[in-house]
C-alpha cells in the first residue's frame, strides 16, 4: 500500500523556535509538495520539489524553507515560528509524469505555536 | 492563470438525501480534475478524478462528469450516509506539471 507519512501528528512550539516537520514516502515519487491547511482558505502551496536537491517556492513560502536530500525525504522548516504559522501542514507526493496522476497525501502535522 | 472555485460550506443534509457540490474552473489547457475527501483528523484521500472533457468520475456512489462547455466538476450522489460526512475538495492538475490547484473545500455534515 502507498504510503506517505509525517513525523507528527501533533507539534507545539513555543515563538522564536526552530522548527522541523518531517514527510517520507515510499513510492519512488519524483515530486513532493507541502501545504498548509486553513479554515475558509483551502490548501496553500508553500513548496514543492521535482527532485533531489531541487525546490520551488508555492503561492506562501515566506517564512518557510525546505530541504530535500533524499528522493523519499521532504522536510520543511520553520526557521522562527511565529504565531500566524499555526496550521494544519500537509505533505504530498505524485510521480514525474504528466498531469493525470493524483497527489498522494500524509495525515497532516496540527502545529501549534504559542 | 488556474483556480477552482468550489461551494461555500457548510453542507447540512439528511441522510439518503441527495447531494451536489458545485466545482467551477479557470484553466489554460486541458487539466485533469479531481475530488478529494478529508475525514476528520486525517489527510487527504482521493474520491475520484476525471482527464478528459466528458469523462465521468465515479467512486464510493458519488459521481462527477468533466464538463468543458461549462468549465465544471460537480460532485454527486444519491442518497448520503451519516459517514459521507467530511470535508470535500475539488482541484485541478495543468498539464504543465503537478502543480495542483485546489478549492477552499466544502465542509458536509450528514445527520441521521
């Protein structure tokens, strides 16, 4: 079964913190993307990635940045997480080829910061 | 430039009532279109998706048919349960890449 995973479920942190969410998946997927959720705003790109070493800012990256050193391993990281990063983050992956194949999603990490 | 624009929530119904959530799109091309759903406390899964104009999308007694002539995804079903009960999301994948571009989501609460 695909799986991707996400190293919380569940994170509090405290403002000035450094912050590190974590997404591993198993399928060889060349792309992966994070996102965060907020109510009435849908899903908000904050970067995506089609390869090892390579990144993309999404539509909010400020604030944000991310690192890939492996295909599986996607990591984002919150430099200094401030209290407007309190969110839902999700993780995705989807192979290379063309626009067909769905993204495949984590379980979500509900970060708190206080 | 792509956008979906799916209705706003929340959705409130009886159960085996009939439901429909509009999904409207902007694109340039031809996007592939999906509906996920989010269950409380947990990710998003994919309901059904659809690549071409006409094409009909169906899953788990929902459906929804890739209209081009009204750049539109509206998602079906007949007769809802109290476990449909979800937030759903309509979104659209360019054939540019895999950049997807989701709805703001649609929240459906199912009573007994």
């Amino acid at each position: 079964d695909v799986k991707v995973t996400q190293s919380s479920r569940y994170l509090v942190k405290r403002t000035g913190e450094k912050v590190f969410l974590e997404c591993v998946q198993d399928m060889d997927h060349e792309n992966m993307f994070w996102y965060r959720q907020d109510p009435g705003l849908g899903l908000r790109l904050i970067y995506f990635s089609y390869d090892v070493k390579m990144k993309e800012k999404g539509d909010i990256p400020e604030g944000y940045s991310v690192s890939r050193e492996k295909k599986e391993r996607f990591s984002l990281i919150l430099e200094s997480a401030s209290t407007n990063q309190t969110s839902m983050y999700l993780c995705a992956s989807t192979p290379r080829q063309g626009a067909y194949n769905e993204q495949f999603f984590g379980p979500g990490t509900r970060l708190t910061v206080l | 430039g792509n956008s979906v624009t799916q209705m706003e929530g929340p959705v409130t119904l009886s159960e085996e009532a009939f439901l429909t959530i509009n999904c409207t799109y902007t694109a340039t091309g031809y996007p592939s279109l999906f509906w996920y759903v989010q269950y409380p406390g947990e990710g998003l899964q994919l309901l059904l998706k659809a690549t071409k104009a006409d094409d009909k999308g169906s899953n788990k007694g929902f459906e929804a048919t890739y209209r081009k002539e009204t750049t539109s995804f509206h998602l079906e079903k007949g007769s809802v349960q109290v476990s449909d009960s979800a937030v759903y999301f309509c979104a659209l994948s360019g054939r540019a890449g895999n950049k997807f571009y989701f709805g703001s989501g649609t929240k459906l609460n199912v009573k007994p």
